[in-house]
C-alpha cells in the first residue's frame, strides 16, 4: 500500500480559513444570544440601573415635574417611621421563619430518609403547600386562625384555653404569618435537604460504623452533618431571601396591619410605589431591599468558599 | 432490607411525622370543608367536619359567579404558557450559544446573566411600571408576561446543562452539514428535555402562583389571574363569607395540586434541581 | 491472634441468590484473596464479614467468637473500603484519629465545641495524637496529617485508608478492592506494600479483588467465587496448576486456557481431531467433556512433526513472551501458545504448524464443569 501524504498547503490560506470560520462561529453566537442579550438588557440591566436613578429624583406618578434630590429619598428613609417598622418587622419575620423552616426541614428529611415505608406518601404531604396557590392557602389559613369561628381558636377553647386574635392582634399578627411562613416552606426545605441526604456516600456510613460510631447520633455529627454543609448553607439562604421577599400572606390577610404590625418590605415598597404613585422614594426602598439581598449573597458565598466545600 | 422492625424509634419517628402530617394537612381538610358547609354552621364554629346541610352547589355557584372563575384560570394557563414558551425560545439558543459557541462577550454576558440571577422581580418593577403605564398597556396579557419574557435562571440552567453535554456530540452534528440553528433544534433540545422539563415545573409554578405583579400591573377583574381573582374575590364578598371563599380557593388551587399529584416525581425533581441549581 | 471464619453463608435478595452456602476459614495471620468476576458475592460476602450486611443463613466467627449477631464496631475488625470512605471534613490526622475518639472518648467529650472543654479529655486526646503519628510515619503519611483528602493523591489517600484501618490494631482486616483505584504502577507497588504490611502485623486479612494476578501474587491462599458459589479455596499455585472447576481455570491466568469440547470414547480416551489426546479418563464412554491445558503447556512444531494440525493465525510479541495465536480445524476452534520470543522467530502468520500438549498439563472437566480424574493406570490398560 501506498503511504498517504498530506499536501503541505499554504500556511496564509489556513490561517486565513481559521479566521473565516471563527468569524461564522461568532456570528451564529450572536444571533442565538442576540434576543436572549437584547431582553436581558431592556428588562434587567436598564430597569436596574433605572430604579437606582429614579431613586435619586422626587418623581410621583402622574406628574410631569422631575427633579434630582440627591441623596433626599434616603435620608428620608432614615426618618420614616413606617419604613423602620417595616425593616424591623421584617427582620423579626426573617429571624422567625428561616431557623424554623430549616430545621424542621432538615428534621423531616432525615425523619423520611430513615423510614422505609410511607416514605413517599409523607415526602407528599410536606411539599404539598410548595404547590398550593400561596394567596388561596392564606386565605384558609385565615379562617383557620380567625378568632370566634377558626377551629384552631375552637380546638384551644376544647382544653379551656381563650386563644388570640391571631392575625388580628398587633402581638400576634407577625408570629401568625411566620408560621404560615414556616408551613409553607419546610416542604420545599426537605426536598433539598432529601436530595444532599442522597448524595452523602454509602461506604461513609458503613465506614462509620466500623469506626465505632454505633448510635445514629454519632453518626449524624461525623457524617451526615459535615456532608450536608453546602446544601444546609444553600437551604439556610434561600430561605433568608424567600423570607426577606415576604409578600403575598400579607397582601392577602393583614394589609400590613393592624396598626403597622406586620408592615414588611415589599407591602411597604408595593404601597408606596404603586398605590401613592412615589415612584422615587419607593425605589430608594427597592434600592435599600436590593442591597439587603445582596449583602446576603455575598455573604453565602464567602461561608461557601471558606467551610463548607472540602474539594 | 426490606421490612423494618418495630422498634421504640421508628414508633416515635412515625409519630413524630403522622402529627407533622396532620398540621400540614389541616388546613386542605378544613378547606374542603368549610367550601360544603353553610354559612350558619360555618359560624357555629364547631369541630365537626361533615357538614349537617350540605351547601356545597351554593358555595361553589357563588365562587362561579361573583367572579368570572373561568376566565380567570383561563388568564393564568395563558400567562403561564406565554411566560413559558418565550422563556424558553428565548434561554435555549442562548445558552447552547455561550455553552459551545466561541464569540467576543460571551464572558461578559455569562456574568451579566450571573448578576441578573440576583435581582429579583420586585427591584425592577418600579421602572418597568413606569414604561407600561407610559405606553397604556396596562390590564393586558402582555404586561402580566412583559418583564418574565427572559428567564436569566433559565439561561444558567441550561447553560450548566449544556456544558456537560460533550462537544464530540456537537462536532459530529457540524460535519453532518448542519448548521447551528439546526443543532440546537435536532440534537440539543431533544436531548435537554430533562432540565426543559424541571425548568417548566419551576416555571408554572412561581408564576401561576405569583400575585405581586399582577396586583401592580392588574386593576380590571378579568385580566386577573387566579392569585388577583381570588383578592378581588374576597373585596367583593367583604371577606366573611367563608364557605364561598373557600369554594373559591378550591377551585383555583385545584389545577396545580392536581398536575403535582399526578407527576409527583417529577415536580419534586424538577424543583429540586431548579433549586439546587439556582 | 485469631482466624476468620465465615461458614454455610447465604444471602438473597428475593429471587436473586447472591450467595450459596460459602464456606470460608482463614487461619490465623492468614491472608486470604476472594476473587471473582463483578456480581460473584464477594463484596456481600466481606460486608458480612465487617456486620455491615446480615446472611440469611450460616455465621460469622472471630477465632472462638461467634460475632454473626454483632454490631460492626463490636467485632473488632477493620476495613478499607474500594473508594477509601475517607471523611472529606477531616484531616488524614484526624481520619485515622476517628475510630479511637469513638472508642476512647465519651459521647459529651465528642461534642463539636463543648466536648473539648470537658475534663479528662485532654490526655486521651494526647495519647490518640501519639498513635496517630506512630501510623502514619510506619506508612511514610506523617507529613500529610495536616491535609484533607481532597489536597491528596489516589496513593495517599489510599494510605491514609490504611492508616485508620491499622490506628487501632483490629484482629482482622478486610479490604475490599483497595487498589482499583490507583493507576497500573502505583498498583503493583502498593501490592508489594500490602503484602509487606501484612507480614509485619501478622493480622488475619480477607481481601476482596477481581483481579486474579493480584490475588495469585499477594494472598497465602486464594477463593474463586463465581455466582455466589466458592468453586475453590486453596494455594495460588493450586488455583493455577490444578483448578478444581472449568470456571475456575477459564478466570484464572492470562492468556486464558485453552478450552476445547471432546466426548469420552468407548476406550476412555479423548479424540481431538481424529487424534487420541488424553487416555485413561476417569468418565462413562460417551460423556461430553471440555479438555483445557494452558498455552504455556503448547508446543509448536512444524508440518509434518507428531501432533495435531493447526496454522498460525497472529502473532503479539509482548516483550518477555510471545503470544501464537492457531487457528484449528478449520476456523472451529482456536488456540492460543505462549512461547519464549528466541522459539516463536520460527513462526509466521498463516504457517502450517503442529501442536503438542504433554499429557500430563491437560485437564478433562465433566459437562457440570467439575474436574475429572485422568488416572496413569487407565492410561496404561489404554495402550495395552
């Protein structure tokens, strides 16, 4: 047989071919990406920088006056009472339903993991209000907790306790809604902490238990825990932020009410921006909620980067 | 092994969830109740579940007529599916684009895309307000879908997606004589279904669910998708006829209760991996 | 000291028998090799051993100890697992410090935080340091005790396994495939100091692997399993040169075995195309049997010689040894000859050539794949 020779060619021509078809590859780059870059632009990047130079101005709504103010908007942030409830009330919600919520989750997980059978009929019945129309479960959670007719009120009176106005005493509102917080999200809490429980390694276990570490306590602090870390640190912030952007139990049931006590973040944002039309003190709230979420972002990923990954 | 012994632990751990499960339950059972008792008996404010007089047709005829019931699950399944459809007509060749394809920006648009994962709806409603009331498209469908028409969480998940797909597969496909557009329709979608699928779980849910940007941009009862409709439900009915109102969560709830009980599995994935990912 | 004994063991998981009726006694000091194809039972079989698996039937026992009921942190064995389990959060210091802070401290002493506030901690902690530090400079690692698995190597990780298996002294070690891991040299030398560790700590040592070379050249006596059942248990020099099973001798040695089908004749002989080749099998004339002999066992011949015909096919020169690959009978059977290099320059691909096996080196197994005896006196009463 003959030997095959390669035709040396012309190193200009090659390079020359390189370059034409990098250029087509650009080209099909940018047209697939061009909509997705176009939306992204008009949507996220210039509304972004918008609500920052609109919080920088006096503009309402229906008048046409536009004025720069400087940092005006958040000095008066300073001395708004309803926005200093407002992030203090929010805090306390946060501070409420994110350890409950990952806790319970992380209880219910390894609960499940444990349990052989009816494994997947509880798996079922914990995510179900991750599912359930957040505004309509509200509204039962309402009636549940309503103060004369609610059963929970009915079920306390059973062992000769007067139960509370629940969403309807300034005490009790933000616990209340908490609670309905924390119903909402441990289902969605257990599923992720289901999926790290899967991903720990067998031969960890059973390596475990030839090391000795006979009591499921043991075994829980030298495997389980530190094999959880990153998904108990992502679980932990999602569930900070999902708290922080608390909205729809309180559009729905209180209103911010009664007399401010469960006036959060977003309600306040939401009345400000789009019922009084101040669209530029309501962005230097947005402004002060976007930094909040950031800050936490931030913060996961450095806790990431430093303790919990051990590649 | 198979069957698990009776021990004092695993009674306690069934306890321990059986009364979990009874919290969680509760308020679904309560529901489906109250939307079958009449308004007297509701107001007795006794345990009892079955009701003595069933009030069930008069509950849910009120829950169909004060508000326009089917139009407004017919308002969230049309959002819902042209939220989803442009999401992901948009996010797909995007991501196959900065996953495969070498072109100037692409680094910076990957970060860009990383950023926009941080700014949530509610940072960039005020402007896009501003826009919509300008142009006087407020109370339509296409101000319910305008700003979710890119998904940056898509474009991620995708995108991770994508990467793991191996280039050989690609190559393959270009010295078939394909071209680039036709990559993605012929190999890349057809082999994406897993993460277009949990994507779309994802997706339907959060905005099926979503009342913060319909309450903004919504005023007129039949745009309102079912979240708005049921607020707008309980200002008609001035809050306290309980066995309607709940009819009417019953019924707005349904659909996606119903979708999720009938694929568990894989909503439970879909959500898992989206939040994972996310 | 004390041997290992695991006796009668079945084990299955509804239909599916992975093990039947396994019955192996490993000496005390003895190191033992299960060997078999994936899915034979010997994984189950080792975790039966450490407790982490329950048999149906049969027992565990630890010299005069029946530990078949007991925890695996009760039967004082050690393991080292295929993917070495090493605790990604730990250091290698504080990996093989684990099983003596489980034996050695109390349950308020381990506590994250508080327990090292406890009193009387402080000296078992000093004493665990010393051990730790003695292991781990017997395997070289003192200078990786700072590092977690993740900064390491595949051999030093695989070490550090080590390390925690052998921290606390345990009356028998398993190792399941401990060196599938690690690349072809580092395996052949951690073999040697698999071996080299065995002898210094004399620990009675069930080791798991699917790779009968390494059985063959590291353990005092070798088990083939094969579909949940022990087809052998003896010396690897027996396993090899005196197989009990046609599967046994089929999995073990490279090249493979030469295996041809025969059928007993009237006179207790086996013909191979139209040949005698064995006399004096030990079967009923007509019985269908499988005759094996090893490609070490072939000579090669030229045309015309004594022997049976077969042309040459391929030839691979491996360095020390050369491998002749015959065609037989026309295309229906082949062989495979393993020669010295300076023998096969005689041969070429499609030469003609002749086969001889001395009758001493061929096997006769029976249609259920057991041994048959080939007996000198029946031979002779053959001839005659």
């Amino acid at each position: 047989m003959d030997s095959i020779a390669l035709p040396a060619g012309n190193p200009a021509r090659a390079s020359e071919a390189g370059a034409v078809a990098r250029r087509s590859e650009a080209l099909a780059g940018w047209r697939l990406a061009g909509p997705a870059l176009a939306l992204l632009a008009l949507l996220i990047l210039l509304p972004t920088i918008g609500v920052v130079a609109l919080s920088l101005t006096d503009f309402e709504l229906g008048y046409d006056n536009i004025h720069f103010v400087g940092l005006d908007n958040y000095l008066e942030l300073l001395e708004d009472r309803t926005f200093l409830i407002s992030l203090g009330n929010t805090l306390t919600y946060t501070v409420i339903v994110t350890p409950l919520s990952v806790l319970l989750g992380l209880g219910a997980a390894l609960l499940i993991e444990t349990e052989v059978r009816g494994r997947a009929l509880f798996r079922t019945i914990y995510f179900l209000p991750v599912v359930s129309l957040l505004v309509a479960m509200a509204t039962v959670w309402q009636y549940l907790l309503h103060p004369t007719i609610g059963p929970v009120n009915a079920l306390l009176r059973l062992i000769g306790i007067d139960g509370p106005n629940w969403l309807g005493g300034s005490d009790t509102v933000l616990i209340s809604l908490a609670l309905i917080g924390v119903w909402q999200a441990v289902g969605f809490n257990m599923v992720l902490f289901l999926a790290g429980l899967t991903a720990i390694p067998r031969e960890l276990y059973a390596a475990a238990e030839i090391d000795r570490a006979t009591t499921a306590w043991d075994r829980f602090w030298l495997v389980t825990w530190p094999m959880l870390g990153p998904t108990t640190l992502f679980v932990v912030t999602i569930s900070v932020i999902n708290a922080v952007k608390v909205f729809e139990t309180v559009s729905t049931v209180t209103q911010g009410g009664p007399n401010r006590a469960s006036e959060v973040l977003l309600w306040t944002i939401y009345q400000e921006g789009f019922v009084y039309l101040r669209v530029g003190y309501a962005s230097a709230m947005t402004v002060v909620f976007l930094a909040i979420l950031m800050i936490l972002m931030v913060l996961q990923y450095r806790a990431l980067d430093r303790r919990v990954h051990y590649t | 092994m198979t069957t698990q012994a009776w021990t004092l632990a695993r009674a306690l751990r069934l306890a321990f969830l059986s009364a979990g499960a009874l919290i969680f339950l509760a308020p679904y059972v309560w529901m489906l109740s109250t939307a079958m008792k009449p308004r007297e008996e509701i107001f007795s404010s006794s345990l009892t579940l079955i009701p003595e007089r069933w009030a069930a047709v008069e509950n849910f005829s009120k829950a169909f007529t004060r508000v326009p019931m089917l139009q407004l699950l017919m308002n969230g399944v049309i959002v819902c599916a042209v939220i989803l459809v442009v999401q992901v007509l948009v996010a797909l060749p995007c991501a196959y684009a900065l996953a495969k394809l070498r072109f100037p920006g692409a680094r910076l648009m990957i970060a860009g895309i990383m950023l926009g994962l941080l700014v949530p709806i509610h940072a960039t409603a005020l402007p896009i307000y501003v826009a919509l009331s300008g142009a006087g498209v407020l109370n339509t469908y296409f101000a319910l879908a305008a700003p979710f028409m890119i998904s940056v969480f898509a474009i991620f998940l995708f995108l991770q997606f994508f990467r793991a797909m191996p280039d050989d597969l690609i190559n393959a496909a270009r010295l078939d004589g394909m071209s680039e557009l036709a990559i993605v329709l012929r190999v890349i979608v057809p082999n994406a279904w897993p993460a277009i699928t949990a994507f779309s779980i994802f997706s339907v849910v959060a905005h099926w669910n979503d009342l913060f940007w319909p309450q903004i941009v919504v005023t007129e009862t039949a745009m309102a998708p079912p979240p708005l409709g049921l607020i707008f439900f309980r200002a008609a009915e001035a809050g306290d006829d309980y066995g309607a109102l709940m009819a009417a969560t019953v019924v707005v709830t349904v659909p996606l209760l119903a979708a999720f009980l009938l694929a568990q599995r894989r909503f439970i994935e879909g959500i898992t991996l989206t939040g994972l990912k996310g | 000291m004390s041997g290992l004994a695991l006796r009668g063991i079945s084990k299955a998981y509804g239909d599916n028998h992975i093990l039947r009726d396994v019955t192996i006694e490993a000496k005390p000091g003895e190191f033992v090799a299960l060997v078999g194809p994936s899915g034979c039972g010997k994984t189950t079989l080792l975790r039966i051993a450490a407790g982490l698996d329950h048999p149906d039937r049969g027992g565990v026992w630890l010299g005069e100890r029946d530990m078949t009921a007991m925890r695996p942190s009760e039967r004082d064995i050690a393991m080292v697992f295929q993917s070495y389990a090493l605790y990604p959060h730990l250091t290698a210091g504080q990996n093989i410090a684990v099983p003596l802070a489980m034996r050695d401290l109390t349950v308020w002493q381990r506590l994250p935080w508080i327990g090292s506030l406890l009193p009387g901690q402080r000296v078992i902690r000093a004493d665990i340091q010393r051990r730790v530090f003695e292991t781990a400079r017997s395997l070289k690692i003192d200078q990786l005790l700072d590092r977690k698995p993740a900064q390491m190597s595949g051999g030093q990780r695989q070490r550090v396994a080590l390390g925690r298996a052998l921290v606390r002294s345990p009356a028998a070690f398993l190792m399941d495939e401990p060196l599938s891991n690690l690349d072809a040299n580092l395996r052949v030398h951690t073999r040697s100091e698999i071996v080299e560790l065995h002898r210094r700590a004399g620990v009675t040592t069930l080791y798991v692997t699917h790779d009968q070379a390494e059985a063959l050249s590291m353990a005092d006596r070798v088990a083939v399993m094969m579909g949940g059942r022990l087809l052998q248990f003896d010396t690897p020099e027996a396993i090899y040169g005196n197989p009990a099973h046609v599967e046994v001798a089929r999995f073990i040695g490279s090249p493979q075995i030469n295996l041809l089908a025969g059928e007993v004749d009237a006179a207790h002989g086996i013909r191979i195309g139209g040949r005698l080749f064995v006399e004096g099998v030990g079967a009923t004339p007509g019985t269908r049997v499988t005759i094996g002999f090893r490609p070490e066992a072939i000579k090669l011949g030229g045309p015309g010689q004594a022997g049976l015909g077969a042309s040459v096919q391929r030839i691979e020169f491996l360095g020390s040894e050369t491998l002749v690959f015959l065609e037989f009978a026309r295309g229906e059977a082949s062989l495979v000859a393993k020669l010295a290099p300076a023998e096969a320059t005689f041969f070429r691909p499609g030469q003609a050539v002749t086969i001889a096996v001395a009758s001493g080196e061929v096997l006769v197994f029976g249609a259920d794949g057991s041994r048959l005896s080939v007996s000198p006196a029946m031979r002779m009463a053959a001839n005659g």
